[in-house]
C-alpha cells in the first residue's frame, strides 16, 4: 500500500445500532473505490469486515474491522464496529482511536438504542459526525421521519444536507438541500441534474429550513440575518459547514441505499471535505522522564511515539498489534521503547490491515493506522515511543463485564488447551476475565452479556477446538450462628503404645464481624489445657471454619472461647487437641442457632424515565430494596437497590428485554445477610444431596 501524509488521512469510525447497514456500507464504498470488484453481502457471509466464522454464522459483527478505503488521493481508514451492546469493548477501542464518526441509521428501523450510545460515545471523546440513513431503496424507509426524530433528540444543529427522490417506488435520485439541485443517477453510476420535482419541494422547504437553522445557530450574525429573513448564499452556507461541523455545532445528515451504492460518492466527499485530518486534532502524553506533557498532536516532525489501540490474535497467522502513530515517522526495524513494561520492541515489518488481509507498508505518518506483528510484551492501551522521549498515553477506559457463568470442560484433559485459548482471547477482548474461584470449586467467565460468553464458548470450539459447558455459577454462600452455645469434646483413642488424648470445654458466640471467620481467646485457668496446645485449638477451629457443619459452606462471625478441658501427660498431642476443638467446634455451632448467609450486591441501574416502573416492579420480584432513585442527564433514572447475588441471575437479559436494550447495570459486593427460610431449605438440603452423590 502507498505511504499517505497525514493531511491525507481521515480516520472513521462507523457506530449505530446492530443491523443498521455498517458493515454493507464499507461494502459499497469499498467496491466504489476499485477496492473489489463485487459487492459482498453479510447474508451470503463474504463481506470484508465480517471474515470470523461465527459473525458469518450470526450474520452480524462480533470484532471491529479495520478498512483502508483510497479515494481520490485520500486514504479513510474505516472501524467497522458491532452494534451490539455485548461487544462494546471493541467500539471503545475504535472510538477511542477515531477523529470522527459516521453514525448509520436504518430508514426503515428507524433511531434504535445503539443510534442513541453512538452519540453518547461521540459526545464523550468530542468526535464530529454525520448522520448516515441507509435504506433508502426500501419503501416503507422515511427519511423525513429521522431528521425528524433526530432533530427531538439532538436539537438545532441537525442539518440535512440531501433529500431523497423516488418514482414508482424505486430510490431514484436525491435533492441537494444546500444547492436547492435535484439529481438523478443514469446507467453509468454518475448523475445527471434536473428540476426538483414538486412532490419533493415541501420535503426540500422542511429540510432546507432545518439546514439554515442549523447554519443561523452558529453565530450571532447568522442568527440576526436568520431572523431579518436575509438568504444564506452558498458558499457562506460551505463555510459555515466545514468550520462547524468539525466541532460539532452542526451535524449533517445524508442518505443512501447500501445494495445499490447509491450515496456514497456524497458521503466520500463529505468526510474528505468536513472531516478533519489527525493533524487538526489535539493529543497529548507525558513525558515519562521529565513528567512534562508532550504535544504529540500527531506531529510528524516530533519524536516517534504509538498507541496500541487494540490486539488481534489468530492461532495461524499469529498476533499483530493494532497502533494509531502519535508522532513521527515509524519505519521497518524501528526500536520503540514501552514504558509500561520496561521494555524495547522491535517493530520488524510494517503492515496495514484490510479486513482479515495484512498488507506491508513503507512508513506510517502520523495520524496512520497499522499492525506490528509479534511484539514479545506489548498489551493493548500500552504505549510505544523512544527511550530518549517515552511517552505515556492515557489508557482507553473499557467497560467493566459484569455478567459471569460458570464454565468447564466437555473433554477431560483439555483443561491446558482451554487456558491457553482463553489466555489468547483475553489479550484480544478487555471486557473477557477469567477467574478462579478456588473457593467455591469453579471456574468463572465474565462478559458483557450471556450471549457475548455464548460467542466465547462458539469461538473456543471453531477457532481453538476446544469445547467448554457454560453453567450457572455457584453462590458463595456463608455460615454463622446467632447464639451463645456451651460445647465439650473429648477425643481419646487407644491403639497399643501411646494413645490419643485431647478435651476441650469451650463456648461459641456471634463475634459481629461478619469481615473475619473467628476469634479464638482461652481463658483456661489451673493448667487444665498446657499452653503449647492452645495453637492446635485454634488450628482446629480454623480448619472447621473452612467447611461449616449447617452446609458445607465457609463459616464467617463466630467467636470460640477455650475455658476449661483436661490433658494426658502421655497421650496427648497436638494431633488430638486439634481434632477434639473441630469436633467442639461442629456440635457447638449447630448448638447456637446456626444460619445460611447470603452475599448482597449494591446494584445500580441506568434506565431511560418511562422504564423505571418496569424495573422497580421487577426488582421486587427478586428480593431487591430500593435504595434511591437519581435523575441523570438526557432523560435517564439511576435506580440504587441492594439485591441478593442469588437473584442477579439472567438479570442483564431481562433488563435488555425490558428496555429494547437502553438499560445498563454495575454492581458491588455489600454484604452478607441471613437468607429467608425458604432459600436456606433448599440450599441446605442441595448441597446434603451433592455431598450424598460425592461420597457414594
């Protein structure tokens, strides 16, 4: 691939809802700028965003995709991303390495919950942005009808630049608003200019009012000259547009049909022509060694430094890391230096990525996207630079999964193979962890949605061979007691030579520290247990915590006192005061009003105002208290409720349903509290079953 300036990349990230046309958008433009020769389709599976077997097989993106699409002497470098909340990780990684976005719209769908986090996003990292309508081939797609509802949501600074035509139902042409032009596409694939057609002139009037008022918010001139009813010429309407939609005050809105590539070459130029180069946007670092900040601004005459932006992993072509230069000039066999790990890299080769096709490269400017193949250490948001200026780069803040399942494997044996896969995985996707819950004896799987682990679980099969059963995890339950219970054990055992002697008298009590297992305290008096087996007294009563006498689960809250017990000057040992203070311990605890403990999260719930009734009453069903409710900006409640981990099963599927998708949830760990009767009953008399199936 050629070498491109810095003034000559744009950097574009696609965002919108699943299914809204991204990924046949990169199609159309792909297959217009001679990049291919036919236009692939996500249904026949044979797009060049949309390689992986399993997006093939769901038929929607899972991975952001890279594509360098040249037009004219520009090069786009396209982030095709999914739309779907469960792989927002992959969205975060491209927006963060965006100067702009296109936001695409269904006409016929209309705005859904992923137009509506598209724009949140864009507003968080202050990118520019055209609205995309796609569709437009489709009869019963309304484009008024968006401009419409985008202009409810957003306001003033929506701008319509086109309007489409259609004859006999077909996607015709389209009306430029700024030009007041009307153009039809002929057999060539070019237009040709004729009259707006009066069916279309009270759609032009609404959208070109919608435009000029867009234009008249930018400045208080143009407001005055609004409101006098003075015309905008069109090269003051150009002017306004390419200053104010680089900021954000204005944000077009364009239309097309993706089968038919149709509206493309208007978008093209609209990105080259409104969208800034990387050299117009501001980035800084800081400079390691001298704590200052360092001005990259994707400078191509300042020291080189990089940012690893994303990591792609794949069993047989290897691992390549995804960077956005920063500054300089990177080339073949530079050494870069990564301040994280301490570390130099040698960079080798150079590449771009097309899809799932790597291309080598001279050199890459400033403001460029390419891969580095095989780094040794480098991990994904790490920052690359030189050892004379090392630079750090803030980290992209990636959302944190909150939906876990247990997991293990369907082949014994594969337990290695299925760590090693995961471990690749994790380097590809920050919102997948794993965890080792030891104490509970599982394995745990975190991800944004049931559905983002049932992708996992596919993926590991298809990719790595390796095959894993997705369960529900288990409950960490606790044990305590609620009385003050008196216990006595004696352990004597005789067996030729030296016996086994241990007697301990000790009470058992609710210490109020639900944080810490036991307290252990003696108080024996007259020598009736030595002092050297006080240690094997408590280590008695540490060991039967682990495992507590009601269900087997880790007992917390119990203060054990040694008061009184007797001793043989042969055969006692510390074997036996040990074993006499477990058993102690385990008829004492059932003695003092034993109970099941449940862990309790603070839940947070962020919904839209008209779900809140929905989600109260849902909450109610699964044992929750609301806490609070908070109003947020743009229209949304945050709900606060205390909720058992019991109940938070299935919760994100069910919130999605609820709220078409709008709704979003974290939760931390509060607390352990006595679980109602019911709960406890079955739990106890599970966990009587599984210990029964164990030992037969």
């Amino acid at each position: 691939m050629n070498v491109f300036t810095t003034d000559k990349i744009r950097n574009v990230v696609l965002l919108g809802h699943g299914g809204c046309g991204k990924t046949s958008l990169v199609e159309a433009m792909a297959f217009l700028s001679g990049m291919t020769s036919r236009m692939g389709t996500v249904e026949k599976g044979n797009t060049i965003s949309d390689y992986e077997k399993e997006e093939i097989k769901r038929q929607f993106s899972i991975k952001t995709s890279m594509v360098p699409v040249l037009w004219e002497d520009y090069k786009v470098n396209f982030f095709d991303t999914p739309g779907y909340f469960d792989f927002i990780g992959e969205t975060e990684e491209a927006v963060s390495v965006a100067d702009a976005a296109v936001i695409v719209i269904s006409g016929k769908a209309g705005i859904q919950t992923g137009t509506k986090r598209a724009w949140e996003l864009c507003e968080k990292y202050k990118l520019p942005r055209i609205f995309f309508v796609t569709d437009m081939d489709v009869d019963n797609a309304s484009f008024r009808q968006v401009v419409q509802d985008l202009q409810d949501l957003y306001g003033k600074k929506i701008a319509p630049f086109h309007l489409p035509i259609r004859e006999n139902g077909q996607f015709v042409g389209y009306v430029n608003v700024v030009q007041q032009k009307a153009k039809r596409w002929n057999e060539k694939g070019t237009v040709d200019k004729f009259d707006v057609p009066d069916y279309s002139k009270e759609n032009l009037e609404i959208c070109r009012e919608a435009l000029l008022e867009a234009v008249a918010e930018t400045s208080e001139e143009f407001m005055e000259r609004y409101f006098e009813g003075d015309e905008f010429s069109e090269d003051e309407i150009r002017q306004s547009l390419r200053v104010n939609v680089y900021d954000g005050s204005i944000v077009p809105v364009l239309m097309g049909s993706n089968p038919l590539a149709r509206g493309m070459y208007t978008l093209m130029a609209d990105i080259i022509k409104y969208f800034p180069s990387p050299d117009r946007r501001n980035l800084a670092g800081i400079n390691t060694q001298s704590n200052e900040v360092f001005e990259a601004d994707y400078d191509f005459s300042k020291p080189k430094s990089a940012y690893i932006f994303k990591t792609l992993v794949d069993p047989y072509i290897g691992k390549y890391s995804l960077i956005k230069v920063n500054s300089g000039v990177l080339k073949p066999d530079d050494v870069l230096y990564n301040y994280h790990r301490d570390l130099d890299e040698k960079i080798g080769k150079l590449y771009v990525l097309c899809g799932n096709k790597v291309e080598e490269v001279a050199e890459l400017h400033a403001g460029d996207i390419g891969a580095l193949a095989k780094l040794q250490s480098s991990l994904t948001t790490d920052s690359l630079s030189t050892r004379k200026n090392p630079v750090a780069y803030l980290r992209t803040n990636i959302s944190k999964p909150y939906v876990y399942l247990r997991y293990k494997a369907k082949k014994k044996g594969d337990e290695d193979k299925i760590s090693q896969a995961l471990s690749r995985m994790l380097s590809e996707d920050l919102t997948l962890q794993h965890v080792n819950d030891s104490e509970n004896g599982q394995t745990l799987l975190y991800g944004m949605s049931e559905q983002h682990l049932e992708v996992v679980q596919s993926m590991l099969l298809e990719k790595y061979k390796v095959d894993i059963e997705l369960m529900r995890p288990k409950i960490a339950f606790r044990e305590t007691i609620r009385k003050k219970a008196d216990a006595e054990y004696k352990y004597k055992k005789q067996s030729g030579g030296h016996g086994q002697y241990g007697h301990v008298k000790m009470t058992f009590e609710p210490s109020g520290d639900l944080d810490t297992p036991y307290v252990f305290e003696q108080c024996v008096v007259g020598g009736a247990v030595p002092k050297n087996f006080f240690p094997a007294v408590e280590k008695g009563i540490a060991e039967a915590v682990k495992s507590g006498p009601l269900a087997a689960y880790p007992v917390i809250g119990v203060k054990a006192v040694l008061y009184d017990g007797s001793f043989h000057t042969v055969d006692s040992s510390e074997l036996a005061f040990k074993v006499a203070a477990s058993q102690a311990f385990k008829k004492g605890f059932m003695d003092a009003s034993p109970v099941l403990l449940e862990p309790v999260a603070s839940l947070r719930v962020v919904v839209p105002e008209s779900y809140t009734g929905d989600i109260m009453g849902d909450l109610n069903k699964r044992r929750a208290r609301v806490m609070g409710m908070n109003p947020l900006e743009n229209g949304y409640q945050e709900v606060l409720a205390d909720i058992p981990y019991l109940e938070m099963f299935g919760y994100d599927a069910k919130l999605r349903s609820m709220t078409s998708g709008a709704g979003t949830f974290s939760y931390e760990f509060a607390r352990y509290e006595q679980a109602p009767d019911e709960v406890a009953e079955r739990e106890i008399k599970a966990r009587a079953e599984k210990i029964q199936d164990s030992e037969a």
